[in-house]
C-alpha cells in the first residue's frame, strides 16, 4: 500500500533529486525514481553509530549517493561529510 502511495506521489511531481534521512519509504522512493534518472541522496540516521542501518547498507544499490555522520562508518560506498548536528 505505502509502494503505491510512493509510486503516485512520484508520477505526478516527478522529483529530480530525492533526499532522504534512512527510512525505508525514502529507500522505496529512491528505487521507484532511479530508472527515471531522478538522483538521490540517502543520510543514514544518526541514530546509527555503531553499524549503517539497515535499510542504509542496501541504499548503496539505488542511491546516487549514500552518506553516514559517523567517520568510523565510512567506507568506498559510503561517505562521510560531516555531522547534521
């Protein structure tokens, strides 16, 4: 049901960026979007200290960008530009 709701948001604003904080509606987003050339950036959560999110290891695959708050949490996939807070 949240897919659908996703998928007709998409249709009818037809975004060029997406920016999402590691959700998984946002990672739904940015999959639904992508073969549209829409890019996208995930932030993982800063919640996540210890290990990316779930849905944050997975981002990699159809986000343009993935990014994390945490230094110790960067790597070739993911990077780190600094904290939000």
């Amino acid at each position: 049901m949240v897919t659908l709701e996703i998928a007709r948001i998409l249709l009818i604003v037809r975004p060029q960026v997406i920016i999402t904080t590691g959700a998984l509606p946002g990672l739904i987003a940015c999959a639904l979007a992508r073969p549209f050339g829409t890019r996208s950036l995930w932030v993982d959560s800063v919640a996540n200290s210890e290990t990316l999110s779930g849905s944050g290891g997975q981002a990699g695959r159809v986000c343009s960008k993935v990014v994390t708050q945490w230094p110790h949490l960067a790597s070739r996939d993911v990077d780190h530009w600094g904290s939000v807070l």
